[in-house]
C-alpha cells in the first residue's frame, strides 16, 4: 500500500468521525415554533439524576413533575441540561422545578447559570 493511499484512508476515517459527531449532538429545538408554544415559562436547568439515566428517565420525571422537560446535551451519564417548559406565569416554573428536585430518581435540579471564577 502506498504511503499517498494509507493517508486517504486515514483522513476518510477522520471525515467519517467528525460526521458521525455532528449528527450525534442534539439538536437545538428553541427556534422551531412548537417549541414556543409549549409553555408560557421557561428555564434552562442541571439535573443530576442518582444512577444513570436515558431519555425515557427524563420523560418520566418531566409526566411526574408536570413539567416539559426538553434534553440539550448530556453531560454525563447522570447529569444532563434539560429547557424545562410550564404553562403560566415565571413561579410555574418554579413550582416546576421544586417538584423535579423532589422526583426520587434525581439527585439535584438547579438553575443553570453563568459560573465565574471568585475575583481576589
């Protein structure tokens, strides 16, 4: 095998994986016009859940709570951000969340926010 085809192999190789990533990451639903009419609040939260959860966890825990809770990534096997959706004012989803972080099967639900590095 020459050295020029041993390199196109491993690049097609490489092209494959980069394509295979792109289309394994979720997509962003916010733009699309069913995902604004779900709910009248909404919040980007981090659940950590207490073992390793699917997508089908998720979904129970948002039927549980009353709440639509939408996937954005996976962090970890256990730790996901999730757009959690509610119909009414800022306080349903509030109420929302507090009935997430009661859900047995998860660990902790907080509000996702900006971290910074402590000045000083």
């Amino acid at each position: 095998m020459s050295r020029r085809s041993h390199h196109a192999r491993v690049a097609l190789c490489l092209l494959g994986a980069v394509l295979a990533q792109a289309c394994a990451e979720p997509r962003d639903d916010r733009s699309s016009p069913a995902a604004a009419t779900t709910g009248d609040c909404s919040t980007r939260i981090l659940v950590g859940f207490v073992a390793a959860a699917e997508t089908s966890v998720v979904a129970a825990v948002a039927q549980t709570a009353a709440v639509q809770l939408t996937v954005v990534s996976r962090l970890l096997p256990d730790l996901y951000v999730l757009d959690l959706a509610s119909d009414g004012p800022d306080s349903a989803c509030v109420a929302g969340l507090e009935r997430v972080r009661a859900d047995a099967r998860v660990r902790s639900a907080d509000l996702d926010t900006r971290r910074e590095p402590h000045a000083g």
